[in-house]
C-alpha cells in the first residue's frame, strides 16, 4: 500500500475535499495547484497583504469559503501542496509539471482531475475590444485585485453568476450600468418549481435581483446583444430586446453564458467522453462515484460537469472515497452513499437552474460571417462556415485543421463552444455530432526549451 | 487612460515599473494586468489584425494577456505578480530580437544557396 502515489490536479472545493478524504486515511497525496493559493476560482483568496475580511469577498458564501480554505490549512503537513504548479501534458501514468519555469515529471498511481472550468462564452460584434471581459473574470478582479473591469459596467449573458457579480459590483461601488439576460422571465418562472428544491439557492437569486432592482439598476430579460460600442475602447454596449435595439452607455462589458468544464488533462490521460445534454458539451464519461473510463483516473466537480461549489466538495471527496476502494484501503460506505445522494439532489436543482437559464440556442446562427471566433487567430464565423459549406469539414477536428479555429493558444476554450455551435447550424446538425475537439499536449503555452526536454523515465517505460 | 478602476485595497506599498518606456507606478500584489490596466488601456496588440487587447477571462486560460518583457520574455498578465523595475511593453518584440528563436540564430543554409 505505500506504492500508492495518489496526485490531485486543483485545489478549489473539490480537490481540497478530495486532500482531506485521502489524508484521513493516512495517504498523502501530491495537490498541483496552478494558482499561488488554495481555493481555486471560486473560493480564490487574494494574494499576501490584501485585508478585506472574507464576507467582502465571498458574500453569503464566505463560511463555505472559509472552511475550504481551513482545511487546507491543516492539511499542509499531511499532503503535499505544491501551488504554481502548470500540468501541461500527461502520458503513461505521469504528469509533465511547469513551476517557475523547470518542467518536472510526476508519477502517479491514482490521479483525480479536479480541473475546474472557465466561461462559456460566445461571440459578438466588439467582443475583442478591451474592456470586454468574461463574467469570471470581472469577479476574479474584483476578488483577487480589489479592481473593477471598468467605471460603469454593462453585465450580459446568463446564470446565476450574472446577478451574483453585478450585485457584488454595485456593493464594492461600482456603477453597474445594466443587467442583460438572455433568458426569458418566463423560463425563470417555469423553472420555479425545481428551483424550490433548493430553497437557500433561490432566495438569494432573487435577493440579488431585488437588491439590484431597489438600488436603480436596469435589469433586462430576453436580450440578445447586438454590439459593443467603440473602437479601442468599449463606449456603450447596444442589444435587442424583441425587435427593439437599445443602447447602454458604459466603458465595460463582463459577460458569460453560464460555464464550461476544463476537460483537457481528462482527454490526454485517455478518458472517454460522452455529450452531456445538460452542460451541452463533452464531459468525461464517469460513474456516480467520479471514475473515469481509465482505472485509477477520477474526475470531480466543475472539471467533471458543471455543478457548482457545493457539488464539487461532494464530488471531490466521492473521487477520494472511489480511489481509497479501488485501492483496497479502509472507506466509509455509508459516507460514499449519502454524498452520492447529495450530488443526485445537486442534479436536479442543475436541471432547474438550466431551465431557469437556458443556453440561448439561437445565438450562433446569427453571428455575423465577419464577426472573429477566434480570440487567438481571429478565425471568423464567415471563415467556419465556408469551410462547412465547400468542403466536407462536417466535425470539429478537421474544422481546425482547414480553418485553425481552436488551434491557437488558448487551445478551444474560448472558441470551442462557439465553433461547435457555428459548424452545427452551418451543417443543420445538433452540436453532438459535430464532435468533440481533441486536446494537445502542451494544454497551456510552455516555453519550447521545456517541451524539448527529454523525459528519461518516459524512455524506459 | 485605465481600464480597471480601483476600487478596494489601496493601502499596499507601491512599487515601479515601466510600459512602454513610461515609468509607472503598481501597488505590491498587483498582478501585471492590474499594474498596466489601472494606467493604460492595453496589454498588447494582436499579432494577427493588430488591434489592442486587454485580456479576457482573467483566470489563465484564454491566453489573451501575454505580455512583452523588453528583455524577450513574456508573462501572462493575470497570473504573473508585477515586481518592481519590470520593462514591459505593449508592441512583441521582433523574432530576431527575441533570444532563443530560431529566426535569432544564423543559419549557414540561408547563406550557401
């Protein structure tokens, strides 16, 4: 049992969750961190010498946050943190590892990816300009830097972050110029019944609504943007509302469609995917407990399919739990099922929220041809749907190799959605079948000289 | 003129950098998005349509925040501390000007032909 070399990808809620259930047990695993402190994106903590209090920070979540953040704390002496820590590639049971510029490789026996996810985005007219920023992002300044994205900001798109981040804006004080969502009233309303499973969820959405509401902040239901405003600059964000165009007058724009999953490490280590209709993406295929396709190889929370903070502590420790089984240690049965019982119920109020905050299906057929995909190549929608319609580029991997599109440094996460989605229409097919875009190693930019290195343990296996 | 506006935790020491040439000044703990931002209205220009960027998703992932150090490196913006006497830049450097390049090393095949 001492050969077990346990390694942890992430310490947001579900890795350090999943820390805490090995350690229990007295194994002690490797946590690689790419952030220079525990908590991951949610739960981030500012760096050294910031003092705001944590109820400034992580608002109604902040005893949530704590805990996280104290467990890992005591964890320190009994696994091994190791923040700054970029995986870059995985092969052959181990991890190639970029920290202050030295790749190293890390062995495993068991490996949980608790990757986390970005915003799920999609293009529109401006949305290259600066002071356009996803919904995350302007959270992470507020959170991380003590900054606004801008003096008054505009915020767009979908889910429960859009009225969580204009409400911690307006608190900290900013301006927000206005709230767009591209969800109907009336999906919020059909969405209320499954909502009442989660009654704490719901009473602060509408506590964010009714806050934002009663301090003079426009909120708008069913948009669709039309442009960001300004050259070099954001100047104002125009939108339309039934066949109405509009204009908000403000010098930023954080927007975002709800999240999608960081899948990248999942698809070099050989896991099997399949469509989640839910997440409207490719997630690893795993059973209720978080393991993969691949023995030894777990997946939880937000990496593994969208479900929030709380479902990922679940989530996080379940994997844990899977791995201490699957190795033939000691694990609580009991505590294995009531967690599964937990993410279920997490599930169903997912279902709600998606109802509540439905992905805008139409949004890609109307991107204008000359409107940039891309962010790295500035690959055009015009450009996707040429190559859909004269040549037989019907799936996304071969999308990318006549177009490029996903094939930049960002690697698809910013694009791969909306290429998805563009490709889809273009074809007249429902995003599945276009397929998934496989990954790369390097998952992130590393310097050449690192991926020149030679890995003398790869050589002998 | 800024993008990011400052609005918590002004209290840090102040540390200097320069951008562009221009001497500026960060606060310790800023990330080198926030040290530019709160000043300038761009991290970089596109090396494909050459309009200006400011990053995106703030988290490291987008790869939208790359930025020039005069001395041929680069930094992700939001994921890398200023420190003080950086020399960064908005424009990339050449690929002849950048060490460790292939195009900054002689090849004697360009000149045998």
């Amino acid at each position: 049992m001492s050969m077990l070399m346990p390694v942890i990808v992430g310490a947001g809620p579900a890795g350090i969750r999943a820390a805490q259930a090995l350690a229990a047990q007295g194994l002690r695993p490797v946590i690689l961190d790419e952030g220079l402190r525990p908590g991951g994106q949610i739960y981030r903590q500012p760096p050294p010498g910031f003092s705001r209090p944590k109820s400034a920070l992580y608002g109604f979540e902040h005893r949530k946050a704590d805990a996280v953040h104290r467990t890992m704390e005591g964890l320190l002496s009994k696994v091994e943190y190791r923040p700054g820590c970029l995986v870059w590639n995985a092969e052959g049971k181990t991890l190639d590892v970029l920290r202050d510029g030295v790749s190293t490789s890390v062995p495993y026996t068991h490996l949980i990816l608790a990757t986390g996810a970005t915003d799920r985005v999609l293009p529109f007219p401006g949305w290259l300009t600066p002071g356009v920023y996803t919904l995350g992002g302007s959270q992470v300044a507020l959170k991380h830097q003590g900054c606004a994205i801008g003096e008054r900001v505009a915020f767009m798109g979908t889910g429960p972050l859009l009225y969580l981040v204009a409400y911690q804006y307006a608190k900290a004080g900013a301006k927000v110029a206005a709230v767009l969502d591209t969800s109907r009233f009336g999906d919020r309303a059909a969405a209320l019944p499954g909502m009442l499973r989660a009654p704490g969820l719901l009473a602060k959405g509408l506590y964010y609504m009714a806050w934002l509401r009663a301090h003079g902040v426009p909120l708008r239901s069913g948009v669709r943007p039309v442009a960001v405003q300004g050259k070099e600059r954001v100047t104002g964000l125009a939108y339309r509302l039934g066949d109405r165009t509009h204009s908000v007058d403000c010098d930023a724009v954080g927007f975002g469609l709800a999240l999608r999953s960081e899948t990248q490490l999942a698809s070099l280590v050989g896991c099997e995917f399949e469509f989640n209709e839910r997440d409207r993406n490719w997630t690893p295929r795993r059973d209720a407990a978080g393991r993969s396709s691949v023995p030894g190889v777990y997946v939880a929370g937000d990496g593994a399919a969208i479900g929030g903070a709380d479902a990922a502590e679940l989530a996080g420790e379940r994997a844990a739990l899977a791995l201490l089984e699957d190795a033939g240690h000691p694990h609580d049965a009991r505590r294995a099922r009531a967690l599964e019982a937990g993410l279920a119920a997490n599930g169903r109020v997912r279902d709600a929220l998606e109802r509540a905050f439905p992905f805008p299906r139409d949004w890609a057929a109307g991107i204008a041809d000359d409107t940039v995909v891309c962010r790295c190549e500035e690959v055009t929608a015009g450009t996707i749907r040429q190559a859909a319609h004269t040549t037989a580029a019907h799936e996304m991997n071969r999308l990318k190799a006549l177009t490029r599109v996903g094939m930049g440094r960002c690697q698809g996460r910013m694009c791969g959605v909306a290429a998805a989605e563009v490709l889809a229409h273009a074809v007249g097919c429902s995003p599945e079948l276009v397929g998934r875009l496989r990954n790369q190693p390097p998952v992130k930019p590393v310097p050449v000289s690192v991926v020149c290195l030679e890995r003398p343990k790869q050589k002998a296996a | 003129m800024a993008i990011l506006k400052r609005l918590a935790e002004t209290g840090r020491p102040a540390l200097t950098f320069t951008f562009d040439g221009q001497t500026c000044s960060a606060l310790a703990g800023d990330t080198v998005l926030t040290a530019v931002l709160t000043q300038a209205d761009r991290l970089r220009v596109s090396e494909f349509g050459g309009g200006p960027r400011a990053g995106f998703c703030m988290m490291g992932a987008c790869q939208d925040c790359w930025v020039q150090l005069e001395d041929g490196g680069r930094v992700r913006a939001c994921s890398t501390y200023i420190e003080p006497g950086m020399r960064l830049q908005s424009v990339a450097l050449a690929p002849t000007m950048a060490p460790g390049t292939l195009s900054a090393t002689a090849w004697p095949e360009d000149d045998a032909t």
